[in-house]
C-alpha cells in the first residue's frame, strides 16, 4: 500500500511516461461540443477510454447519446467492438452521465509491467474513438432529432 504521496508520485510517473511513449495531442476535450469528453482512466483493476456526455440539460445528453446510439452498429463493428454504452450511468457523486466505453481489465496502475499494454490499449482504443467521432461530429452535435 502506498502513501498518499507515493500514489501521487506513481500516477504522475505513469502519465509522463505514457505522454513519452505516445506524444501526441489527443481529442480529449476538444470535441467541439459543450460537456462532451474523451477520458483516459486508470486505477488498480482496470484502465478505460470514457466518452463522457454531460450537459446540464437532461434533454441535450439524452439526444447526444441518442446519436451515438443509432451509430452503435457502425461502432462496434468498424471501430470499437468492445465498447460499452450505457444512457445512465451513475458516477460515484450521484450524479447521472451517459457514458461510452472500453475496458482492459487484470492492469494495475501500480504495477509497471502492466505500463506498456495500457499505454498500448489507451493508444490504440482512443485512436479508433477519435476516428469514429470525427467521422460522424456533424450527426453527433446537431440536436435536431431525426424523425
């Protein structure tokens, strides 16, 4: 077990070391859509690339994640086979997101012979994400609904 320090100390290593192994600048929270996001996570068990959709107004997360949900089919079978999508999903403050994600589990954070194949998951899985976003941003980001 680490101090509070130590932890800090290892997380900060692991994201310098993840930004050398791949230095680029990546989409993250760029996506041109307000309270939309790309996150890299990592804990203890498992490392994951989040798509976070969270405005505010209920009615602008539900049409946001309605699009990528007509998109699913396209998502799975062209770019991200693994991906998770859950319309309400229930951070750990209460509060309620939708979110679309991968997940690489059996990695630890804190173990650095797991560094190189999360970095490789993160790199690869972020990559297909940014690909499949920037392929259908237009569609994403238009709230009109389709009818």
């Amino acid at each position: 077990m680490y101090s509070k320090e130590e932890a800090l100390r290892v997380k900060k290593e692991f994201w310098v070391e993840f930004a050398k192994a791949y230095p680029r600048k990546w989409l993250l929270y760029d996506t041109k859509i307000k309270d939309v996001t790309f996150k890299f996570y990592i804990d203890n068990k498992k490392a994951q690339v989040l798509l976070d959709i969270e405005p505010k107004e209920e009615e602008k997360r539900k049409i946001y994640f309605e699009k990528v949900q007509s998109l699913q089919t396209i998502l799975l079978e062209e770019y991200l086979p693994e991906a998770i999508l859950e319309r309400d999903f229930y951070l750990d403050s209460g509060k309620v997101i939708s979110r679309i994600w991968v997940e690489k589990t059996g990695v630890s954070l804190n173990n650095k012979a797991h560094w190189e194949s999360i970095f490789d998951f993160f790199n690869e899985t972020m990559t297909s994400f940014e690909y499949f976003f920037y392929e259908y941003q237009d569609y994403i980001k238009d709230l009109k609904i389709n009818t």
